[in-house]
C-alpha cells in the first residue's frame, strides 16, 4: 500500500484526492440536497495558527497504556507528510507523520513449535468465599431468606434528571409496568405527561410537521396488533392499602385481600396499590393470617382517579390481559406465559418446545392495541444435576471451573413451580443437607422440599446453586440469595455447542419457525380462545373491556433497493442479496494480498490446499489478486492455543527481520475450541497488529467450497482495507456516520465492552474503530467521550476538517433505557463534540441521534393473491403501530431465506438537529443496510450498528478487555 494515508492513499494538502479514478470522487447528488435545512455555504475548515497544536492521530491515554503489553521491535518508517492547508492563508501549514507498514518479500518456511502448557484459570473468589459462609451458616431454599447472602443496597443516584430538583411531599408510589410499586421518577422535560415510564421519551418535535413519507410503492400489510375496545367509558381508581401489623412480603399480603374478592370486585392488586374500574367505599378490610393466626388490619385510602391518557393506564391494561392468561391454563415462566399442555417433544435431543405469547398493551398512533406474539421455550429434559455429572466426566479434574463457567449466566427452570432463575453462582461448598431458619427453626433442604411439595431429594451431596435478587425484587425488600438444588432445576435454552450442531437446529427450527400465514393463525387462535371462555370474558366486562378478533390491517411503502457499484459498474439485484453477482465480477476496490501466512495442524494438510486453490481462484475472477501464502506446519492434530501462539510469534518476527511486514495470519483450526481462537485473536490483534482469519476444518469439508471462497475473499479484503462494493450516496459537505454497541457479558461481575465505529470516506466505506471497557454506567458515560473524540480527531487527520454533520445510531437500547441514553449518553457526545470543535473556535456540527432495536415483538406481513405473506425488502412503515409520542418508524431491509417470519427493526430518532425529512431518513438508513461486509446483501441494521455489534462482542469474549488493540488495526475492520 502506498503510505501516507491510513488506507494507502495520500491526501494532498487540499483535502482532495489525487486519483483519478472515479471512485475516489463524490458521487452525483440524487435529486435534491439529503439535509437541505443546512447552509451550502457553511465550511468547518479552518487554518491552524502554529501556536495551536494539530490533532494527532488516536493513540491510548495513559491509564489505558499502562496496561498495554510492549510492542515488537520497530517496524515503520516515516512517510510522506499530511498537510493541512487553510486555502485563504497558504502560508500557515502543519504537517503530520503518520507511519505505515512496508510490505517485503519473504521465503517459504515449515518448522514445528513446542507445546506449552496451559495455565488453569482461577476458581471464583465469590464462589470460595460464599461456599465457606454457607458451610457455616444455614441456607436458605428457594424464596427464603439467606442470611449469608445479604445484599447491601444504596441509594441510586436519579440518573433521570440532571439538575436538582425540590423534594416534593411523598405520595404513594405509581405502579410500573410489571410490579406496579417502582417509585416514580419523573423528569417532565423530556417525559410526556411526567410518565413514571423510562420507555416514555418524547422524540417527536413539534417542529416536525409529519413523521410519515410518501416515497416508494404502497403495499397492503397486516399487523399482529388487536385493537381493545372500551364497552363503555372506563374509569380507574387507584387506593393505598395499609397493613396493620406491618407486613413486608407480598404474598401475603395478596393472599389477605384475595379473600374480599366477592365484596371488592373487579381490582388488581400488587402489594400496595390496590386499581378498581369502580368506587371502593370501604374504609377497612379484616383478614387473617390462617398459618399464623395473626388478625390483620387493612385501610384503604383512594389517591387517585387514573386518567386514560395516563401512563399508569395503560399499565392496568397489561394486567389485565396477563391475569386472563391462567384462565386458558397458560402458565408464567420467566416474563411470558406458556402452554406445557401443548409442549412438542424432541425425545432424541432431550428437549421440549412450550409454545407461549407474549403480550404488551400500547397507546398507538389512533387507538389502543394489543400486541400479540407467538413465542417458545426450550426446555431441557435433563436436570442441572445431570449437566454437572456429563461436565465432571469430560472435564475431569478441572470439572468445578469448567461448570461454573457454563452454568453463570444461564436461565434454570424448577420443575416444583415452574419459576426460572438466573445462575449467579455454583456454592460447592454447600449441600442439600445444609439447613436454613425456618419460622424459628432449622431445617435442611430435604426435608422442606418433602414437607412443601412432596419430592424426595436423590441425592444429597449434589453442590447448590445461587441465585441474586432482581432488581425489583430488592425495590420489594427481597435482599436476600435464593438457594436452588440441582436436581429440582432443568436447563433452559440452547448452548453454544448446540447452536454449533447444525442437524440439531435443523430439527429445533422445524418446531420453532413460523411462516406469516402460521403465525397470524396462532395469534387468531388466541383471540378466540380469549372470546370462547366464559371466565375470560367476564373478566374483560369488569374492566369494560372487549378485544377485536381481527389483526390490525394497515398501508405500508415498499421503497426501493439501491444497485450496488462494482469496479466496472453498478449492478442490480432481487430481493436485497447480490450473492451471484459477486462471483464472476471484479469488487469496487481490492488490496493485494502478497504476504500472508498459514498455520496448518497435523492431518489438515488436504483441506490446506483445497481452500487455497479455491480461494485464489475464486478471488482472481473477484479482481483480488492472492499470492500463495507462507505454510507453517504443526505436528499436533490439536493443538494447544499456546502452541498457535508461538508459531504465529516465532513467523512474525522472522519477517520483521528480514523487513517485511505480515499482512494477514489465516489459522485452519481442527475444533471450534474459543480458548485457541481467543489466544490466536489476543496475539494478532493486541500484540502485533495484524489481521487474522480462522477457517474451521469442519466448514471447509462439509460445504461447498465455491460458496465458501466468495465469502472468504470480501472479508479478507474488507480486512485489509478493500471495499468489496459501495452504494452512491447523495452529494453532501463533509459528514460522519456512527455506529456504537455495549456487549455485557453473561458474567455480571464482568466489565461491559462499549465499541464505536465511524465512519471515514465520503462513501461510507472507511471506518474508524475503538473499543472501552467500563464497570458502571458513570463508566459508560466518560468513555462515550474519549471513544467520540478520537474518532473526531482520527476524521480531521484523515480529510482534514471535521465533519459537519454527525448521524449517530445507538444499538442494544432497550426501552426502559432511553431516558438514561436520552438524558446522560446523548448529552455526553454532545459535550465531547463541543469540546473538540471549541479548541479550533468550529461551530459544532448538525447533530441526530437515532435508537436502532432489533428485539421487538412487532411484525407485518404482506397481503396479496397469495394469502399473507412475507413483506419485501425496503418496507417501511411509519403510521398506526407506531407510538405517537416517538419520531420513530419500522424498516424491513432484510430477506428472510426459510419458512421464518421477517422481524422489523424499530428505528427511534431521539434528536435530529439537521431537519432530516422522512422520506430522506428512511431512504439513507435503508442504504446503509447495504453496507455490512460479512455478508452480501441487505441486514437487518445499519451496517456501522452490525460493526459496532462485531466489535463489541469479539472484543468482550476473545480479547483482554484491559488491553487496547494495536494502533495499526484502528482504521481497518479486522474484527469481520
């Protein structure tokens, strides 16, 4: 590569390209101006007197450096200046050295490396240490208190608000959407109707005349949305119930107030608010406690009459609908309800499917909906103590640490009530014997599960599982560890080698898919069912309550896909996948790939050849030109990943040597083992600074391997710094497209992985890319700031000048998230672009942030001839399902291959300082789904969302989280 440039291109000091090729230039505009709200004439370019510093290139700051590992010896060599050059003052230049790597030619070499030994990972200091309080002090069984376990819980600092705000006279607390008792948190700035709800951020300006587009084809759609008719007008009071004596658990507490059913009514209750359709007269209620004969007294007190524009409404609605769940016998397990009665066996597999719904009440664009959707369970057969004798067997010695590394994190369902629990610790220090106070005395687990369910426990020398308290089980006073035995749980969910078990999710999918016309069938099947049951429909009649039987039919826009641009042209494709297209046609822009290497163990030697051949062959009709690479041969048949890791070392520094610079390392791994390709990234990627690519024995044998060469030559030269293919953008003043992920380990003592990637070229085919680990969301916060200022600073280095506009798409946000993103994270960038832009007295650029989620419970579907059926790509929808609150709308850019239902990607501009129209933002977002190098065709999110996903996630599993990548990767996608 040419030096000079981060991508091999120099930047004369005019900030123009000195290429003539034409896809180094801006493309033409298509129709008009994409931001027209912003001046023409406005420029951020501006001269740098010599008493102000240039921007440098991002390098670590000096708490992160300390941490890093030492680097090889030196490498680089100076190359030609980038100058920065106000063209009203030629006069005032500064030049920056970059330095880049010079690739050398080396010869063939084949030795063989030795076999260190693998250092065992430590035991869990949590896990030591609560194994010896519970040996010595009495457990607990599930839902009872631990007293070995107690959680010290400290105020929360009110992230909602950013300016003190004056103590109010405490009211009872509004209920949330599940528990109803969550103390309210409003911040009426941002939240409309001062709503208790964090999912309630007001994004729709009034300055935005229509949030819906005109462009594109109309399509006839249907919604799994149900509409909820009020019979009447519905009234909705609210009263707090006070007990007397004190009583803290909720169960109880319920169970007191269930006995007045017949004088109360209709009413839900959650352990402290009490909401009826109608007035309570009744000032007291008596109940007594049967167990322990204690007489209670209740007050009720009305606080409030719920309006139905009120959030606390709708929340209500929600109850109410669940509560009708157990009158169909549907059963709650985790969040959803299921159907055990009607679970699909896989007796080979040892697993069940319980088919579920889940269900959610909104106040949509014109009325209240229900949204209805089918879902499913994977239920192991085998308990977790049959999990735990499988691991001892294969594992040996080192069983214990190789379970609680596979059990953390994981979901486990008791097979006594069908409740589900999250495995936070593995106590092998504790027994079923162990024994725990209960109403004054000790008892062990044995015989309380004998007493309370009738199940005589197996084995008593099984370990004991912990489980912490929730979130809201602690807003409830539950501070306490739940204590679960081993074999009373079943595991839930698929793991990471079933998922790799493609015959076994073959037959898992043949329960699990749903084409569109099965899966508007089922929500159907529901409503009925809901319509059919006497017990249901009287229920719904105390509320008022009736539910269309018919799916909400709405109009959508199908909008169509941008032809891709190849090096000799553009090309057309169908239904957004231009797989085809690519094998026989040179890609927009390659890098020679003359100086590579591959690691081969022992009996892999046939596939070596194989993919190689296929590989350059394939790649030379692709335009990519790939010499034959170095072999390194390696006498196990599978190795250790230290051995991986001496060979790539000892290779390295054998060309450094000799001046040549390894442009890319490719492994043939036998296994899918994550320690060998975690060692093998941590080496290429934290210490050298070079691309790696791991090819897995098991696909190079089984697939064809024409198919498997294509997608090897885009990403190993996406890899490199190639652009594979590219979408003409509209012609606009400099602009910076943003990506930014968080991947939180299943660990919850782990640190989470923030990943930004920005983008760098005209064309949106460069990016920028870093990573920061943090603990807290105070962490999260400061990183967002440095992670935006070096891609600023690493963006004027590159065009020099800083960008003018800035789109920034925010993924992994879940609702009950964005008034923290909305309040806090956004803010944040803002102040670090401020900060960046004040230090060259630059106006800071038009700024728009906008909320990607995948994980919705939405879907559309086509109607036509056919029946109902998938909807294309490029579907848009952006009225009746969406909020009315929100300047949001749904996209459909993907393909579904199979009998699946396509899911739609919910897009929520939170701030648009640019005045983007609809139309133009829909369009834009659509064309970046073009852009992912991974795969050849259109995705369900923009591709810098999917890279910053990639990032995050390769970044939080298979590198040291403490220790930055190596500075020569930051402008290259190494991580596809």
């Amino acid at each position: 590569m040419a030096s000079g440039s981060p991508w091999g291109r120099k930047i004369p000091s005019d900030g123009k390209s000195n290429s003539n090729n034409p896809e180094d230039s801006e493309f033409p505009a298509l129709g008009t101006e994409i931001f027209p709200s912003l001046s023409a004439t406005s420029s951020n370019k501006k001269s740098f007197p010599a008493s102000q510093p240039l921007p440098k290139p991002y390098t670590p700051d000096s708490k992160t450096d300390s941490k890093a590992k030492p680097e090889p010896s030196p490498q680089t060599v100076s190359s030609p200046s980038i100058k920065f050059v106000e063209k009203t003052n030629s006069s005032t230049v500064k030049s920056l050295k970059p330095q880049v790597l010079i690739p050398a030619v080396i010869k063939t070499i084949s030795i063989t490396s030795p076999e260190p030994s693998c250092s065992d990972a430590k035991t869990s200091s949590y896990a030591k240490t609560f194994a010896k309080t519970i040996s010595s002090s009495p457990s607990i069984p599930a839902e009872k208190p631990c007293r070995s376990m107690t959680v010290s819980v400290r105020p929360v600092e009110n992230v909602y608000q950013r300016k003190p705000v004056p103590v109010a006279p405490r009211k009872p607390r509004p209920p949330t959407s599940k528990g109803l008792g969550r103390k309210d948190r409003p911040n009426p700035e941002f939240l409309e109707n001062q709503s208790n709800r964090a999912d309630h951020v007001k994004s729709r300006q009034s300055t935005l005349p229509s949030k819906k587009g005109t462009s594109g084809v109309e399509v006839a759609l249907v919604a799994n949305f149900f509409k909820l008719v009020k019979l009447t007008d519905f009234g909705l009071f609210q009263y707090h119930l006070d007990f007397k004596p004190d009583e803290e658990r909720t169960s109880i507490k319920k169970a007191l107030v269930k006995r007045h059913e017949k004088v109360l009514g209709a009413f839900i209750f959650d352990g402290q608010s009490l909401f009826s359709p109608c007035v309570i007269k009744l000032k007291e209620l008596y109940s007594t406690n049967e167990r322990t004969k204690t007489k209670f007294v209740i007050n009720l007190k009305k606080v409030a009459e719920i309006r139905p524009t009120d959030t606390m409404f709708l929340q209500v609605y929600n109850l109410i609908i669940r509560n009708t769940m157990p009158l169909l016998g549907l059963e709650l397990v985790g969040r959803h309800y299921f159907d055990p009665a009607r679970k699909m066996d896989i007796p080979t597999r040892k697993l069940e499917v319980w088919p579920g719904y889940m269900t959610s009440v909104r106040n949509h664009e014109n009325e209240i909906l229900l949204n209805l959707e089918p879902t499913h369970k994977v239920v192991r057969t085998d308990s977790v103590l049959d999990f735990i004798k499988n691991v001892q067997e294969t594992f040996g010695k080192n069983y214990q640490r190789e379970i609680t590394k596979q059990l953390l994190g994981s979901i486990v369902l008791t097979s006594y009530n069908n409740k589900t629990y999250n495995v936070d610790d593995v106590i092998w220090g504790g027994s079923p014997m162990d024994t725990f106070n209960r109403s004054g005395s000790d008892v062990n687990y044995v015989t309380y599960y004998k007493e309370q369910y009738g199940i005589i426990i197996k084995h008593p020398d099984q370990p004991l599982i912990a489980s912490l308290p929730k979130k809201k089980d602690i807003h409830k006073g539950k501070q306490k560890a739940i204590i679960l035995i081993p074999e009373l749980c079943k595991m839930t969910g698929l793991s990471d080698s079933m998922r790799k078990n493609m015959d076994l999710m073959k037959e898992i999918s043949k329960h699990l898919a749903m084409d569109p016309a099965n899966r508007i069938k089922l929500c159907k099947e529901l409503v009925l069912r809901w319509c059919n049951n006497p017990k249901v429909v009287e229920e719904l009649r105390n509320w008022n309550i009736e539910i269309d039987k018919e799916p909400t039919k709405l109009t959508g826009r199908v909008v169509e896909l941008d032809p891709i641009t190849l090096r000799n042209g553009e090309v057309r494709h169908d239904n957004g996948d231009w797989t085809n297209e690519l094998k026989d046609k040179p890609m927009y822009r390659t890098v020679p790939l003359n100086h590579w290497l591959m690691i081969v163990p022992k009996k892999c030697d046939e596939a070596r050849l194989k993919v190689i051949d296929s590989l350059r062959a394939t790649a030379r009709s692709m335009g990519f030109q790939i010499d034959v690479p170095v072999r390194f041969d390696l006498r196990d048949e599978r190795p250790p990943p230290g051995t991986f890791v001496h060979a790539i070392e000892t290779l390295y520094r054998m060309y450094l040597n000799k001046g040549t610079q390894l442009q890319m390392v490719a492994v043939i791994l036998p296994t899918s083992s994550p320690e060998v390709y975690s060692a093998i990234k941590k080496k290429c990627y934290q210490d050298l600074g070079v691309s790696s690519q791991c090819i897995l024995l098991n696909t190079i044998m089984r697939k064809p391997i024409v198919s498997i060469s294509s997608r090897l030559a885009i990403q190993m030269n996406a890899k490199l710094g190639g652009e594979p293919w590219c979408i003409k953008m509209p012609r606009t003043s400099s602009m910076m497209v943003c990506g930014f992920d968080v991947f939180h380990s299943a660990n919850k003592k782990a640190k989470s992985i923030g990943a930004l990637v920005t983008s760098m070229s005209p064309n949106l085919t460069k990016y920028f890319v870093t990573t920061r680990a943090h603990s807290s969301r105070n962490d999260l916060s400061n990183n967002l700031c440095n992670l935006m200022e070096a891609a600023l600073r690493n963006f004027l280095l590159v065009n020099t000048e800083l960008p003018k506009r800035i789109i920034l798409y925010r993924d992994g946000v879940g609702d009950g998230q964005l008034a923290y993103v909305y309040n806090t994270e956004m803010q944040q960038i803002q102040d670090a672009i401020t900060r960046v832009y004040s230090e060259y007295s630059i106006e800071p650029p038009k700024f728009s942030f906008i909320v990607v989620t995948k994980r919705i419970h939405a879907r559309v579907m086509k109607v036509d001839r056919r029946g109902v059926v998938n909807p294309p790509p490029g579907t848009v929808v952006d009225d009746v399902i969406t909020l009315p609150e929100r300047y949001d709308f749904f996209l459909v850019s993907q393909n579904v291959v199979g009998s699946g239902t396509v899911s739609p990607t919910s897009y929520n501009v939170l701030k648009d300082e640019q005045g983007i129209p609809p139309d133009l933002m829909q369009k834009f977002t659509l064309r970046l789904c073009q852009l992912y190098y991974n795969y050849s065709g259109t995705i369900a999110v923009p591709a810098p969302c999917q890279y910053a996903h990639k990032l995050a996630y390769l970044s939080g599993t298979s590198l040291d989280k403490d220790v930055e990548v190596h500075g020569n990767l930051r402008n290259f996608l190494y991580f596809l």
